[in-house]
C-alpha cells in the first residue's frame, strides 16, 4: 500500500516537473488564450495521455472557433515549435501533439 502511494506521488512530481520544463521554455513565446486553453488540455493529459491526439476537431470543440481560425492557430503552434504533426497522418487526417522537447 505505501509502496503504492510512493509510485502515485512520483508519477504526479513527474507530470508537474514536465509541465513546469515546458512552460519554461514556452513562456516567451506569444500564445492566445484559446491556443492556451488547448495547450493545457494536452499537458493535464501528459506524454501518452490525450487519446487520438489533437485533430482540427477537436481544437474547435475545446476553443468554440472556426475551422479557419483552428487552423491559423495550430499552425502557429507549429511555427513556434510547440506542437508537432504526428507520423503517419496527413491530409484531413493529420494529428497533433505537444513538442515536449527541442524548444
């Protein structure tokens, strides 16, 4: 049981040392609220956690824009290095997800 509690404790120091690393290095880098709110939603769901990743979708379901504004957005993301287009995707298909190094 203790055992258990130590391993618990250890994988949320690690979730909010990664969080803290990346805000680190993102900080000086100009983002709007909704590429905020975004952004916080995929660093609560941590390295293996948000499920499909990030699709246009799904970036207009948690930021309520429009499709052209998703796509301006996550493409200064990408421009500043703060996302990354997943492998094997592409098209209306592609995916995204957090650049958590080479900031």
């Amino acid at each position: 049981m203790i055992n258990a509690a130590i391993d618990i404790s250890l994988s949320n120091i690690k979730i909010v040392t990664n969080k803290t690393k990346f805000w680190d290095i993102a900080r000086d880098k100009s983002i709007n609220e909704h590429q905020e709110k975004v952004i916080i939603k995929l660093l609560d769901a941590g390295k293996d956690g948000f499920e499909g990743d990030l699709t246009n979708k799904k970036y207009r379901a948690i930021t309520k824009t429009s499709a052209a504004t998703a796509n301006r957005h996550i493409k200064d993301l990408l421009n500043k290095k703060i996302l990354r287009e997943v492998e094997g995707h592409s098209g209306r298909s592609v995916r995204y997800s957090i650049l958590w190094d080479n900031h």
